[in-house]
C-alpha cells in the first residue's frame, strides 16, 4: 500500500497489484500533448494552493478543482492500473501538482504538522478514503518523505510521480533514476530460438507445493461488516451489520477481506494432509493482513510467529523456502536500504526476525545476505539451488526508490553474480520473488529492465521463475529483448490463499522435471467460498480446479511451448481458452464470474502475459493484430 501526500495516497490506498491495459493507438501522442497541460495544470494549482495558505480560505475556482478530482467509491478501490487508460492522466496531473506544492511548502519552513494537516484535509476531501484510514496512513509515512525530502531538495514532483505512478502519462526523465545498470557478463553463444526441452510430465517429476498471499488477520471476526470503505473489513472494529449479506462470513469473504485463522490453519493442514509427497514446500510471502493505517512491528511479528510455527509444525522434515512480501514491513511497502540505520528507518527488525525463523529450513550459510537484505540462496540438491530474493526493494510504492535509486543493483547485482558462479557449477536454478517483474507487479520500470537483461544472459541457467502478490493465477513470459520471437524464461505466480477480492483460495502444485528442473506441469488447488460460507461447521471441500497441460493441451511448460499457447490464444479460434485461461486466473471467484470479461478485456490479460517490460509492447502489438480476425 502507499501513502501521505495526498495524490500519492491515491496510490498506497488502492493497490495490491498492476494489471495491464492495451494502450489505444494514438496514445503516444497524447502523452506528449498531456505534457504541457500538466505545467498549465501545476501553475494553476500553485495559485490557488497558496492562496489557501496565506488566507486559509479556498477560492471557487479552487474548490472546482478539487471537486472534479473526488475519487468514486469505485475507482477508490480499484488497482492503479485497472483504472481507465484515460485516467493517467488525470493521475499524474494531480500527483504532479500536489507533491510539487507540499515539497515547496516544506522547503518554506513548514512544519511536520502543518504538513500532516495539509495532506490529511486533501485526503478527506479528494474522497482517497475514510478520515481513520488518511489519518493513520500519512501518520505512518510522513516521516519518510520528509528524511527523503530534505535530504534530496532537488529532486522534482514530476520525477516522484513518474516513480509512484509509473504510468507512461508520467514520463520519468531524471538520468539518476534511469541511468543505473547491473554489469552483465556477456554471453558466450546468441540466443537462436525458444527455449525448450523434451519431457512431458513422468513419475519421477518432482513434486513442489506454492503457497502464497496468506494475508492473516488477527482482526478477522465472523459476521462483522464485510462493506466497510476501508482497505480491510471484516474486522473486529468495524460493527455488525444489519444486512445479513454484508456480514463476514467464517472461511473468509470475497469482498475487502483478508483470511481468518481458521482459512490459514486449513490450507496449511490440507496441504500437509493431501501432498506430504512433495519436496520442497515455496511460500512467497504476504502473511500480514491489509490493514495498512494501522500496522506496528509487534502486530507483524505476532502474526508472522503465528504463520510459521504453524509451517513449521506441519512440515517438520521437509524444506520450506520463505520470502518476504511487501505487506511483512511496517510501515507496508517501506524497505529502507541497509545504509540507513536510523532505528525508526530501519529494516534490521524484519531481516534479523526472517533469519532467526527462517532457520528451521535453511543452512547457516544464508545467515548474512538475509540479516542484510533479507534475501539469499542455498544449493537445494547437488545441481539444483534456489534464490529466494527481496525485491519489493524495487517496488514503486517503497519511498526509498526515491532517496538514491542506484542502490536498487545492489541485489540485483548480487542475483547476477549468484546466476553467473550456478552457470559455472551446472546447476539449475529457481528464482522465487514475491513481485512479479512484469506488467502485473508494480516493479520499478527500470528493475524490470535490469531484470531481464539477467533472464536473458541466464535464462538456461534459470528453469524457472516463482512470484506472488498479484492474488491471481497466472503467469509469465519472458522474450529475448535482442529478438522477440524467441521464448525464453517463464514466471509462475502461485495466485493467494486469501480471497482478497472477489476470487477463490488457492495453491499450486508444481511437477518438476528431475534434469532441466523445468516445470512440465502444475495443478491449481481451490475451494468455492460461497460453499464452504454455507457449511460454516464443516472444512472446505477442496477440489482440482485444472492441471495446465492437460487443460491447454501442453507437451510440457516451456517458454517454447508457453508461447505457441499464447499465440494460439491471441486468436478468434482460441477465444473460448483465452476465456477459461481467465476463469482460472481469477479461480473461478463468483464475483468475478458473475462480472464476466468481455473481449477488451481478455486482450488485456492475454498481453499481460508477454508483456515482462514496462514500454515494451511488441508482444502485446502482435497479439492485438491477431486477435479480432
């Protein structure tokens, strides 16, 4: 979640994760004449801003402005990028004008309260949320920006909004932020086709559990109001209401809610009682709920104990590789470099907790890189090792992007050198992130650059790539950016056990050739809430919601075969499995059923597949040439 000042509230109050959407063709164009507008935009507002200032009263024309910049109910709740493509505009306008106003306050001398004052009437009266939750919000983060902003005078509204905001509305052009680079050794041989390899899935496939975006609530309570306006309902706090429908129900609810004990202690038990054949057990992150206005460190140690002693009392003897999500900081999204030691900055609360529990599962040797940065990696079995990385480092929504965004390569440098001694040793390697370096992740544009010249020098070293976040059950693929017709790499996203919002629990199964380590296969495990809802006495009834190869009629899940999956979809003829490719991604939920998607809106989840940069569209443009025909 995201934050103080004002517009960027907009961002922090609405958002767990980005989908993608087909630009229209003259969009280009418009973001170059939006350009201009936003300096008309920003002088107009610097005017009637400080008119406010000195006399405290807001001009007409003033309160015209804010009045048409109120946020619907509706758009208050969707993700950033879910939003309509027109709205971008409108987004950065307002980021632009109002970041620009409260830096140059701040610069005048005005004070931590005068600007929480500021920040928090603009959240009430822009309608970004309820007064608690503006309130507890710009309290937890507004410390931040004024360590990032002092410290950095010179860096501009329009560079902090290109940044949080990360549409192509809001052009980022500030050469420190995109002129960072990881050293990539090169290659030895070029890339002359798709990646690809011979195995189907066999019996001697190894077997590997996902689990994902558990999003525990300790505040969870049966029957209380599941429609609160807020970033969380169904809370202890939040009152029961008169209409039956709008109350909690006791597996969880499809609405703005996150899991109650009872839904954690299930899957995991399920999983323990129904799969104790698998090997390794990838569980990536996201434990703590939604109630972003209002985290502390002990709630989120009490509920990470909770969450892996109970891993750790189901799964005894067998490897659980753990990762941190965004939500595990305090406050969310908020991952200060380890050069920051100021106690009320720091990460090494999070870190050192994550290297204390997490070292149940992993060897002493992990110790350091997780004290420091709260990632690592470990040799799984001779020839095959995992990397277990933190990357919400390159989140849009962690403030320290913007303090000194170069030292975003220092893992990523890190992740480089680990891919480079694995090629040297023949091993394999499965990268597990809790973001998604892709259209759907949130990441940093630049971080996905970086990223994927690493895919690409090391894509046969890397068999496979794990990610959560997004909530949905999706995937992935990566392109060579040198020729794009080439398939190389793929990402997994292991969906959520958690049914925030309007979609089914989930977990994952993957079958995992015992050579190439490449997945040959994987099965998506659900249960339907609003049966389990009904039957509150007993246990979900989980089910096999579909195996992907068989679904899709796949020799296995290469990159190779990934891709001709998706052409075939980009197809009228393939319109019906594009169709079930996303009833499976939103887990057939029955809100989202009940909703639909229409065409628009299955192009949009079919380039959200090969779309792994952000401003590279070239995948998603010949989809879209193909698609209606």
């Amino acid at each position: 979640m995201k934050i103080v000042l004002a517009a960027l509230l907009v961002g922090l109050l609405v958002a767990t994760g980005h989908g993608y959407q087909v630009k229209p063709r003259n969009y280009n164009q418009t973001v170059q004449q939006l350009q201009e507008e936003y300096v008309r935009l920003e002088e107009d507002f610097r005017r009637e801003f400080q008119i406010w200032k000195m006399t405290g009263v807001k001009t007409p024309h003033f309160r015209e402005m804010l009045e048409a910049w109120k946020f619907t109910e509706d758009q208050r709740r969707k993700e950033l990028e879910d939003l309509p493509v027109p709205m971008e505009g409108t987004l950065c306008g307002l980021c632009r004008s109002v970041v620009g106003q409260l830096m140059e306050q701040r610069q005048q001398g005005a004070s931590r309260e005068d600007l929480f004052a500021t920040a928090y009437e603009l959240c009430t009266t822009l309608q970004i949320q309820e007064p608690d939750v503006c309130q507890g919000v710009i309290e937890l983060n507004i410390d931040f920006f004024l360590f990032i902003f002092d410290d950095r005078p010179t860096i501009g509204a329009d560079t902090v909004c290109a940044v949080v905001f990360q549409s192509n509305a809001c052009i980022l052009s500030d050469p420190e932020f995109i002129n960072w680079s990881v050293n990539v050794n090169p290659r030895s041989t070029p890339i002359t086709g798709s990646k690809h390899f011979p195995n189907a899935r066999g019996p001697n496939d190894i077997k590997i559990v996902h689990i994902t975006d558990l999003h525990y609530d300790p505040l969870y309570l049966v029957g209380h109001n599941a429609v609160c306006n807020r970033p969380a309902c169904c809370r202890s706090d939040q009152g029961i209401p008169e209409n039956p429908l709008e109350r909690a129900g006791k597996w969880g609810d499809y609405r703005d809610c996150d899991s109650p004990w009872d839904a954690v202690d299930d899957v995991i038990e399920h999983v323990a009682a129904h799969h104790s054949d698998a090997a390794y057990i990838y569980h990536t992150g996201d434990i703590i709920d939604h109630g972003v206005w209002e985290t502390s460190i002990p709630h989120n140690i009490q509920s990470m104990n909770r969450v892996y002693n109970k891993l750790a009392e189901k799964f005894p003897n067998k490897p659980v590789y753990n990762i941190i999500g965004n939500h595990e900081a305090h406050p969310t999204n908020v991952f200060a470099p380890s050069t920051v030691t100021q106690q009320q900055f720091s990460m090494e609360w999070l870190y050192s907790y994550s290297a204390d529990m997490w070292s149940r599962w992993l060897p002493q040797a992990t110790q350091n890189t997780i004290r420091h940065g709260g990632y690592y990696t470990t040799l799984v079995r001779p020839g095959f090792r995992v990397i277990g990385l933190n990357n919400q480092d390159c989140y849009t929504f962690n403030w320290w992007i913007l303090w000194k965004p170069d030292y975003l390569s220092n893992q990523m440098q890190w992740l480089h050198d680990v891919l480079l001694q694995a090629e040297q040793n023949n091993e394999k390697v499965h990268i597990l992130a809790h973001i998604p370096y892709s259209s759907s992740g949130s990441t940093f544009r630049i971080c996905q650059r970086e990223f994927r010249r690493i895919v690409e020098r090391f894509y046969d070293t890397i068999s496979g790539q794990f990610n959560g976040h997004t909530h949905r059950d999706e995937f992935n693929v990566f392109y060579s950016r040198e020729n794009p017709a080439h398939a190389i790499n793929v990402a997994w996203n292991g969906g959520s056990t958690t049914a925030f919002s309007n979609i089914n629990p989930n977990y994952i199964v993957y079958y995992v050739d015992p050579e190439s380590y490449q997945v040959t296969d994987f099965e998506s495990y659900i249960f339907n809430l609003t049966d389990a809802n009904r039957f509150p006495e007993r246990r979900p009834e989980w089910f096999q919601l579909y195996s992907f190869a068989k679904e899709f009629n796949m020799h296995n899940l290469s990159p190779m075969e990934a891709d001709k999956m998706v052409k075939r979809l980009g197809t009228p003829a393939g319109r019906d499995e594009l169709r079930r490719y996303w009833e499976f991604k939103v887990k057939q939920g029955d809100p989202s059923l009940e909703a639909g998607c229409d065409d628009d809106c299955l192009l949009n989840h079919l380039c959200q597949v090969v779309v792994s940069e952000m401003g590279d569209d070239v995948k998603c443009d010949e989809l879209r040439a193909t698609f209606f025909g």
